[in-house]
C-alpha cells in the first residue's frame, strides 16, 4: 500500500520512497539520507510500519514527520505533535483516543483504478447475472482455520466450486472477476497478532468486481462493511447458517449484492483522484503545523491518564459532599 501511496501522493509533490532495514538498488537509504542531511530540511517523513515506528521516530526527532497508520494496537504513544494519517476510521479512533492532541487526519487507501475500470458485472437475459466459473473464492492468507478446515470441505461436498488461492497470481483483477462469493474471515489472524485489521482492502476489491461478500467484521471492516447490506457475516451462528446462505447466494448472487447506490457512494469514495485530494489537504495542514513548530509554538499535550482519573474522583468526592 505503501508503495501505491507514494505513487499517488507523487502527483502532488516530489516523493521519493526510503529504505532504512537493508539497502535496495532503487531506492534511497535512511542512514546515508541522515548523514548527508544533520540538520532538519524541509522535507516532510512519512513513517509507516508500526512495529519500526517508535524507532523511526526517535531517528528523525527534529524533523517535520506524520505517522500513516495502518493497523492500530501495537502498543506505543506517539511524541507530543505528531501527526497521524490514519487510513481508516477504526484506526483514527484508536489515535484519538490514545493521542487526542496531535493533528488527526482521515486518508483511507485508495483502489487502483483496475479494479475500478474492470469490475462491471454484466448481466444476460431478463436482467440474470451470468454464471462465474468459481462459485466461492478463499484468499488463504489472513483466512481462519475455520474457513479452510471445516467450511470450505462442507462447501465441497455440497457440490461447490471452491477456489482457495495462494501465492502469486499473474492477473488478481481477473480471477476476482471469475468468483461469485467471496470469503473473507480475518478476525482469528488479527487477533492472535495483538493488532488490528487496518483497512481491510480485499472485500472492497470483490464488491468492486461484483462478488457476493460473506466477511468477519472487526475492526477496520466496519468501516465499509454492515451485515446483510454491503456485505454479510462469516462465522454467524452455526456452520449450517454460513452453508445455507453461502448456497443462496451462489444460486441467486442478485439478490445478496449490495444496493447499487450504495456500492456506487462506496467505491467513488475510495476512488485515487477522490483520496488525492484528501491528501491534498492533509499535506497542507500538516505543513502548517510544522511551520508552526518550528517557530517556537509548543505542542499541546494531554493530561496523564492518573491526573485525569485523579480530577474525576475529586469532583465525584466535592458532589458526594455537597449532597451530605
């Protein structure tokens, strides 16, 4: 994603990608960038992986830097005036409660214009969907036991046609174009991480192909997923409620999309100009910010959470008292 953010944020202003573990031919390197660079220029640094992001920070303390942050709950606070571009509204939450005076920004990852241009699903006679060759599609990575162990085999033996993909495909555009129902369960693996779904980009990508979406719905799922309406739940009750209406859906695929207005708001919504401009905006108050910064205006700071919690049970004791 990261790389299609550069790409995107490129026509805007010079970008150019940083490598900082190991040295890559085609790319700059943070160390050699630091060296020949001691003091703070004007450039602005984007950090993104979470897992580095504290490191990465401490490393460029003193320089005009925003944190584009994908999944939320690794663990650590943000400098006083860091920015966040969160990319979506789950992880936006996260940082504003976890550091609600730093600027927040809302710039959700873009869909490429493929799956844009070539997510038509058209019908034949009568207003019917065509038949796909693949009735029910599974991404393995992200993918509950759940799905691969037991749901999957049942879907089988119902005379389905399951596709469980893994590895590299030449064409993904294609072979989502090819499926009727698309499963996606990620709840388990995110879970077991200790952090969240940061966008969710794979059910966007179905609904934009036509595909019938049964998915989980945690964290930044519910961003653009609700049950029964732009998508519907995997996982919801017993095994033979996902078989049944897994079947329905595969019969009659019209009748479990998502109401065309609806799907339409949702993927211009995520369409690269739209976005574009979302970065637009952000990149010019974050700019702002930073002018301000670095003519001497100190960040604001939230209160300790024991200062916090301390004012609220004095307030409680003053109203117990008054009432005594």
């Amino acid at each position: 994603m990261e790389q299609q953010t550069a790409r995107l944020v490129a026509g805007l202003r010079p970008t150019e990608v940083v490598t900082y573990r190991q040295r890559e031919a085609d790319h700059a390197f943070l160390s050699d960038l630091l060296r020949r660079e001691p003091a703070p220029g004007q450039a602005l640094w984007v950090v993104s992986w979470g897992f580095d992001v504290p490191r990465q920070l401490r490393r460029l303390r003193g320089r005009p830097v925003a944190y584009h942050a994908h999944s939320s709950g690794y663990g650590f606070d943000l400098p006083p005036g860091v920015p966040v571009l969160a990319v979506s509204r789950n992880t936006l939450g996260y940082w504003g409660d976890r550091a609600p005076r730093n600027p927040l920004f809302l710039v959700p990852n873009a869909l490429e214009p493929m799956w844009l241009e070539r997510g038509a699903r058209g019908r034949g006679e009568g207003g019917a969907l065509p038949r796909r060759p693949i009735d029910v599609l599974v991404q393995r990575r992200k993918t509950s036991s759940y799905v691969l162990d037991r749901l999957v085999p049942e879907l089988r033996r119902a005379g389905l046609r399951v596709e469980v993909q893994s590895g590299w495909v030449d064409d993904l555009v294609d072979l989502f174009n090819s499926a009727t129902v698309v499963l996606y369960d990620s709840a388990d693996y995110w879970r077991g991480r200790g952090v969240s779904e940061g966008f969710g980009l794979p059910p966007l990508e179905a609904l934009a192909c036509g595909c019938v979406v049964f998915s989980s719905f945690n964290h930044a799922l519910a961003d653009s997923l609700d049950p029964g309406q732009m998508g519907h739940q995997i996982g919801c009750g017993t095994l033979v409620a996902d078989l049944e209406r897994i079947r329905a859906a595969v019969a009659r695929p019209a009748a479990w999309l998502p109401p065309p207005e609806r799907l339409t708001m949702l993927l211009d919504a995520c369409a690269e100009p739209v976005l574009l401009e979302r970065w637009r905006a952000a990149l010019e108050a974050i700019d702002a910010h930073w002018r301000l910064r670095f003519h001497g205006e100190p960040p604001l700071r939230p209160p300790p959470i024991w200062r916090v919690r301390a004012d609220q049970l004095q307030g409680r004791l003053r109203r117990w008292l008054a009432r005594g």
